[in-house]
C-alpha cells in the first residue's frame, strides 16, 4: 500500500497542482503518461495552473503542432490571432483527457474523488455575472462530470458560487486565506445546494472543495515577525499557517453539522471538502514536508505540486495530525495578536495579492502563445546540435533512448541518488537536488528580496561589495555583467581575490557610508570570505562606529553556519538564510545570486520566470530527446566519452560573462575520477587548423548576432561538433542556467560521475593552511621554485617548438592553464589573452586562464582531478602594498572595543603567496606539470616579455 493509499483510508484524498500535454498523454498521445501511473499509485485528482501551462508552452514542444495549425487556420481566414481562443481549445482538450484519465477514480468512489480542475479568468475576479458565464461556457465545453470550475472566494466570487452550484455545476472555491472567508464560502455551498434541491435538482450530484492556502500564510507573518522586537518572535515564525488551517477545520465541522446540514446529508449532499493549497514550502530552513505531515485529517484534500508530491512519498509522515495540539494553534493565533499582527488584514492582503499573483500568469500566457505561434512560424529553435553524422548521432539517439528505458529523467526529479556513480553515499547526493525546485521556492521570497533593495536605497547607499568565492561570487558577477546597474539601484563589485592591491582598491574605491557588504558563503568558513569580512568589519568599525558597522552587511549563507551566528552578534542588516540542499556552483537562482541581483535593480520575478520555462522544458515528462536539458547533457557526456572533451564556447557579447558561470559548473561537477570535461571561455576565436579534435563548440547567440556563424560552418566543415543555444533578451540568462544545470546533471550520469561534488579542491587548501602555519611559527614563507621568464623555459615546459597548426595527438589531449596569482586588472586581463592566444596558436593547444585564488574555487577541481592532461603555467608577482588581516580573536570576541588596535597574524599578501604555494605543491602531489614565473613588481611586463619573445 503507498502512502497516497494510506492516507486516503484516513479520509484524505491526494491531488496534484499540475497539468500539461505531455503529461498527461503517452507517447501515442493518448490518455495516460506520468498522470495514469500516479492514480495506480494512489493521486486522486488534479487541478489546472496558468503559470504551468504558460512555461510549457513557452519552454517545451508540448503544443507546438496544435499552436501551428491553429496559426495557420488564423492566417488562412484572414483573422486576428487570438490568444485567448487558443488557451481555451488547447486547456479544454487537456481538461477533457485528464479528466479521462481519472474517470476510474471518479466512478470508483461515487463521484467523491477523480477530479480535474479549470480556472475561470482571473480578471473576472471581481466580476459575479462575468465569473457565472464563463464557469458556465468552461463547464459545458469540458463535457465531464468530474470537471470542477475554479472561482475566486472574493466579495464578488462568493455569490457567483452560490448561484453555481445552484445549477449543479461543480465549483473548487481558491484563494481562501481567512476564517471569514472560509465561513462565506460554506453558506455559499450550502444555499447553493439548497436552491438546487428546491428546483428539483440533484444535489448528490454536485461536488465542491473550499481551497484554503496555508504556506502563503507564513511567508507574509513571517517578515512580519521578523521586524518584532520580541523574544516570543521568533517561535512563531513557520507556524501560523497550520494555526490557521486548523482554526478552518474546526469551522469546517461546525458548518457541516446540524440539523439544516444533516436534511440536505440524507438527500445525498456531499460534504465540501476543504483543500489544503499552498502546501510546498516557500523557507528553504524548513521542512519539506512541513504542510502535509500536519494538515492530514478526516474530509480532506491536499493538493501538492510535484516537488512536494514526491518529497512526502519519499519521507512524509502519515498520520492524523490536523486536529492535535489545537490549544497551541490557539495559543499561537493568540500570540501573533498580542505581537501587534492582525492576521485578518493579513489574509485581506494575501486575498488581494493572490488575485494579482492569478492574473500576471494569464497575461503572460497570452503573450507567450502569441511569441511561440511566432516563433514556430520563423521556424526558431532553443538549440539546434550539429553532429558528424555516423557515430557521434548514433551515440546520442542511443544514450537518450537508453535514459527513457531507465527512466533517468523521472529518478532526478525524484532525487534518487542511484541515477549517477554507484560508488558514491546516497546522502551526499540528494542532499545536493534543491537547485531543482529553488526557483519555483524564490519566487515567493521577492517581495524580500525587493524590500531590502528599497530599504538600502532609502537609507542612501550607493555600492555594494560582494564578498564571496566561486559558487558564492559567480552568479552575481554575472548579473552585473550581463544587467548593469539601473537607475537608483546600487552599483556591485565582487572580490574575490586575496591579492592585497585588489583588497586595498576596493577599500579606496568605496564610500563605506554608503556602502554595503554582502558576505558570501554556504559554510560560513570559507577562509578568504571571512579574511575579507574581517577586514572591511574592522574598517568599518573604525569609521562608523560598532553600533552603526553591522547594519552595513548582509550575509548569505546556510542554516546554522557559523557566518549566520558571526551576523547575529555584529547585527548584519539581514541574513538570508539558504537551502542547505544546494551546492555552491548550483546556487546561482537562490539567494547567493539573487540578494545581489535585487541591489543592482534586476527584475527578479522575470529572471525567475524565465528558469521556471526552461525548467518545464526539462521535466520527466518531456521525452528525452525534446528534453532540452537531457539532449544538451547527453552530447556534451557523449563526446567527452570519445575524446571531445573541450567545450569551448563562443558567447554573444551581452552574455559573455555567463562563460565565468559556466565554468565552474562544468569544471567542478565533471573535473574528478580521471576524467572530465574541460570549459574554455573567453578563449579569442580562431581557424580551423588552430583547433585539434578534442573540440566541441558551444555557441550561445543573442538573436540578430550573425558575427560568428560564417567561422562556425567553416568549422562544421571541417568536422567539430556544434551546439548551438539561441537566446532572445538577457532574461534568458535565467533559462540557460537551469539548462546546463540539468545538463551537467545529466552529463554526470553518462559519464559515470558524482557531479555534486568536489573531492579535490581541498587538498590546496590543506597545503596553503600548512604555509600560514609555518609563517606564524617562522615568520616566513617558503621562497619557492621560480623559472626564469623566458621563451626558452616555456617551450622546455611545454615540451618543444611544434609548428602552428599542428596540433598534440588525439591520444594526449592535453590543454595548457594560465594561473594569475596578481592583482586582476583589464590591462593584466589583456596581457594574459594576447598570450593565451599566442599559446593556442602556436601548439594547437586549448587554453584557459584564471585569477587566482578564484580559479581554486571554480575550475581548480578538474585541473587536480581530471586525467592529468594540464600543462599549467602559474604566475606571480610582488604587491606594490599590503594589508593586516586583523585576528578573529581581535575582531570577534565580546569583549572588543572600538578602540582596540586590529591585531593581525598574516597579511592578505601572505595569505595570496601561501595559496599560491599551496596550489603548486597539491598539483604536484597529483601528477600534474607545472612551472612558476615570478613576474616581480611589474606583472605587464613580464606577460608581455613573455608574449615578444614567443613572437
């Protein structure tokens, strides 16, 4: 017996907030798929969401052939498009089959369960006639029994359903947020049932359920609480919306009791159930299965989206519990009230917000349908793969029909960890799949996320400083690359190297009034993350005082780290606090990316959206080859498998920091156990005979950037592979992030690889940790092995003088790695590629090139880990300046003053040296080659020393 079984004998019935073509049809497209499995497994009905279906028509293929036809029928007649016509055939057609699908649950339980619900339009929210038409028109067209219409319970959606279920039309009331509300709603169904039985109607034949939403509750009362200035605050938070939804049921039982009640039971009335919605968690620190283990009784429906659905099947906990500890749930409603919190206003808000959160989905729909109709027209594609024909195509058809056998797509989104290596513990991967469903969970924390990008503009800050390493950094760089700043928002910086010139800019170039400090980390231990923090802590004292220093930082990091007490005790402005279940390089839609986002003044609802349809483009539904992220996962994994493991990407110029992101992702996810795939960004475009065959092209081209396309065929021709990524506006930023997380994912499976770990990026830091010890005890650092900067020393490194365009054989595969442990400046950016490209040319070589300690953070994983390929080439120089990292004894302890002197053990400049030394001896340790260049005090010219002598 599942658990869905389980919980229906304890009278709660199972439905799922979720409904597209694909699934809900098999692969015939005929009634069945993903939906006829869940019902054998329990799942007793379902309800309909604009917001889904307008991601799966604007990600996925789902209705492409309905929306071309129904394109060419409007030209061929002469007719306007209209979109709303459109929506209506193709959601009926979805209603009708799902409907279908759940007719033996419908007939199995006389009409109690197998239902499927159909919105009416949110902009008749406000609208009694306009609502009772269209319920009307939509109930008709549907033609099932078990259809249910959606109506909102505002002022005006109350009467309307009376008057429906007046006519027998089965109504779902939603956007109930209130006691008041829900006590409406039940006198509306039962006034409704009584003027049916008065007309002579069958009242057993009409079935309702009152849509009570419980987590949006708690988002709202939670900021709320947070702004309370009492130690009774803080209990609360996570707790009111299952008071809530308990105070409803008790006036659920009290309304269908009774003698009116019990003349209209003996006629057949059926019972309106109450439903609970809103039960995914919206708080990554809480429990996934917070709202369905405690809202389980008698009467009852919950309806779960798919994350939440497959979470509680995994480790929900079946059990009455609706009607336990209602004291407390008193006692907690109490609490909110004597707090100063008026809930009623509270679920007045929500009622209004709720219709607009209804309403922006359906105009985005509209106009998605009218863009796909178009892009289908122009025959525009998301991604187009140019593959040899023969082995490289065969290969991907094989591995993508071998993930529909295994059903490897539907074991991701389930978080089973036997999807990737076998050899590794089950918990340390699914304990790594919130990046997922981290979109769908953010889109409830913007309203946060805008307040403190208000709050800081208000106070009058203009810059903000991100500090943070890899995962932690990357996102936000990216935003600010891609967005820039707009107008009255903050202008972002990142640093993230240890070099003390970079340190000391940074420092010179703010205003620390205005300035704010976002502290990155999931640990919260990060050594550099927390050096800088010290630092600009201590600046910041100094110059504002202890009292005003803390509410100049904001920090990100995980539940319970050591960052999130560190910003307790100094009084950060705010702490987010992230899902635990992410890895940094996957964070980039959590609040590691999007608290930056939101202080450069990016549209993060529109980010957000833009990942949910390319999520919907990637779920287990979509059959493996239409799935985007399986398709890009399975070429990239396949590849690598016969030696094409260079993904070198050639990017449009307004997304061309995405490379930065990208990187890491691929590099530390695949970079381990031997193998790899290695990202080459940022690399100058060459001929075709620079290029050796371990090559595949990765061309993200913003739509009217033809600059590359006539080189590309060129490079078709000559046979390297392509996959080429269309994009249409910089929000498509948030798409391509999810793609290549699921595709790395994907990668990972083909490759026999965990890609949500990184075993080897400590084994620098343990050597850097064991050079600051020995600097403390000696009071210095080893000088280091150091060649002279001369051709001669780099061509004896690289291993001889090879003609241009005469690339190392297939069998090697070995690439060549810049590693910059100086100042990061555009001058030294430009130095460091005229010499990279100089490298490529010159041995046929790819090349990469990083900052360090940064590139320890992102790509220094595959360099340590993959199958020893590199020839790495590091560099360092001599700071003009330095800077005292002040002890944590100094700065942390409760006992500091602002007057102490910040007592230091090492400097930014010792700390960058010993990183350096660190990283040479770990690569060393695992078989990599590497040579050193001391650039001494000017680093320009050393590179360009370098690059005339190779000239």
């Amino acid at each position: 017996m599942t658990k869905l079984d389980q919980l229906a004998d304890l009278g709660q019935a199972i439905w799922l907030d979720y409904v597209r073509r694909s699934f809900i049809t098999d692969r015939d497209g005929q009634p069945g798929g993903q939906l006829a499995d869940l019902v054998d497994q329990g799942l007793r009905g379902v309800t309909s969401n604009p917001s889904i279906f307008e991601k799966a028509i604007a990600g996925s293929n789902d209705y492409d052939g309905e929306l071309r036809r129904l394109g060419d029928q409007a030209r061929s007649s002469d007719g306007d498009l209209d979109p709303e016509e459109i929506y209506e055939t193709l959601a009926v057609k979805d209603i009708q089959t799902a409907a279908d699908v759940l007719r033996p649950v419908y007939d199995a339980t006389d009409g109690a369960d197998g239902y499927v619900s159909l919105e009416v339009s949110p902009d008749l929210a406000y609208d009694t006639e306009g609502t009772i038409a269209e319920a009307r028109r939509l109930f008709a067209s549907v033609d099932r029994p078990n259809v249910m219409i959606k109506v909102p319970a505002t002022a005006q959606g109350v009467p309307a359903i009376r008057t429906l279920i007046g006519e027998g039309i089965n109504v779902n009331v939603t956007l109930m947020f209130s006691l008041d509300q829900y006590d409406q709603v039940a006198e509306a169904y039962i006034s409704g049932l009584e003027t049916l039985d008065g007309d002579g109607g069958d009242i057993a034949g009409v079935a309702s359920v009152a849509s009570f939403f419980v987590s949006r509750v708690d988002v709202k009362v939670d900021r709320m609480l947070e702004e309370v200035d009492s130690p009774g605050a803080e209990a609360l938070k996570g707790t009111i919306g299952i008071a809530n939804a308990k105070m409803a049921y008790q006036r659920f039982k009290s309304a269908f009791s009774g003698e009116r009640w019990e003349q209209l039971a003996e006629k057949g009335a059926r019972l309106q159930r109450v439903l609970w919605a809103s039960t995914s968690t919206k708080d990554p620190t809480y429990s996934d299965t917070l709202y369905p283990d405690n809202l389980i009784g008698p009467d009852t429906v919950n309806t779960l989206p798919p994350a939440t659905l497959n979470a509680f099947r995994d480790h929900g906990t079946v059990a009455l519990t609706l009607e336990t500890q209602l004291t407390t749930a008193q006692a907690q409603l109490d609490k909110l009230s004597q707090l100063g919190i008026d809930l009623d206003q509270v679920t007045d808000d929500l009622l209004e917000e709720g219709v607009d959160k209804f309403a922006k989905p359906f105009s985005d729909l509209m106009e998605s349908i009218e863009e796909k109709v178009e892009q289908l027209t122009a025959g525009w594609r998301r991604m187009e793969t140019r593959l040899i024909e023969g082995a490289y195509e065969e290969a991907v058809a094989g591995a993508l029909d071998e993930m529909a056998r295994d059903e490897i797509l539907d074991r991701i989104w389930k978080h089973d960890p036997t999807v990737w290596a076998s050899q590794s513990p089950a918990e340390e991967i699914t304990n790594r799949l919130g990046w997922l469903h981290i979109a769908s969970a953010m889109k409830e924390n913007v309203p946060r996320l805008q307040a403190l990008a208000d709050d800081v503009r208000g106070t009058g800050y203009t810059d903000a400083l991100l500090l943070g390493m890899g995962g932690s950094s990357r996102a936000a760089e990216v935003f600010r690359q891609i967005f820039g700043v707009r107008d009255g928002y903050l202008d972002l910086s990142v640093l993230d190297s240890t070099d003390p010139d970079a340190v000391l800019a940074q420092l010179e170039r703010l205003d620390l009034a205005n300035a704010l400090f976002i502290v990155a980390s999931k640990s919260g231990t990060t050594t550099e993350t927390l050096s800088f923090f010290k630092f600009f802590y201590r600046q910041a004292v100094e110059l504002l005082g202890k009292e005003e220093a803390g509410a100049h930082f904001v920090a990100v990091t995980d539940p319970g780290s050591n960052l999130a007490e560190l910003a307790r005790q100094r009084g950060f402005r705010d702490v987010f606090l992230n899902d635990p279940n992410i890895g940094g390089r996957y964070s980039a839609l959590s609040f590691f990316g999007l608290v930056p986002a939101a202080l450069i003044g990016v549209d993060v609802e529109r980010l957000l959206d833009s990942a949910l349809t390319m999520t919907s483009a990637c779920e287990s539904c979509v059959v493996s080859g239409n799935n985007l992220g399986a398709r890009l996962g399975v070429v990239l994994g396949e590849l690598a498998k016969v030696g094409r493991d260079k993904a070198t990407f050639l990017i449009s110029s307004e997304m061309a920091s995405f490379g930065a992101w990208v990187e890491q992702l691929i590099a530390e996810s695949l970079g381990k156990s031997g193998t790899g795939i290695l990202p080459v960004v940022d690399e100058p475009f060459g001929s075709p005979q620079v290029y050796g065959d371990d090559r595949i092209f990765v061309h993200l081209r913003m739509e009217g950037d033809d600059r590359h396309d006539v080189q590309l065929g060129r490079l078709v021709e000559a046979g390297h592979p392509l996959v080429r990524l269309n994009l249409r506006d910089l929000y498509d930023v948030g798409e391509q992030m999810f793609l290549w997380e699921m595709a790395i994912a994907v990668a990972g499976y083909r490759m026999d690889i965990h890609p949500f770990n990184q075993p080897n990026v400590e084994a620098a830091k343990v050597q850097a940790r064991r050079m600051v010890e020995g600097y403390r005890e000696e009071g210095e650092l080893p000088a280091g092995e150091s060649s002279p900067v001369t051709a001669e020393a780099l061509h004896q490194f690289l291993g001889g003088t090879p003609c241009q365009g005469s690339p190392s054989p297939h069998s090697d595969r070995p690439y060549i790695a810049l590693q910059a442990y100086v100042q990061p400046t555009a001058r030294t950016s430009a130095a460091l590629l005229a010499l990279r490209e100089q490298l490529r040319d010159r041995y046929g070589l790819a090349t990469t090139v990083g900052y360090g300690p940064s590139f320890l953070h992102s790509i220094g994983q595959l360099y340590k880990g993959d199958a020893g390929e590199g020839m790495f080439i590091q560099f360092t120089a001599d700071a003009e300046r330095d800077a005292d990292i002040p002890d944590q004894a100094a700065l942390l302890t409760s006992s500091d003053t602002e007057t102490e002197s910040p007592r230091s053990g090492i400097t930014f400049g010792v700390l960058e040296r010993a990183q350096a030394l660190g990283d040479r001896e770990a690569m060393e340790e695992a078989g990599r080659r590497v040579i050193r260049f001391h650039l001494g005090d000017d680093v320009i010219d050393g590179l360009d020393r370098l690059y005339e002598e190779e000239a």
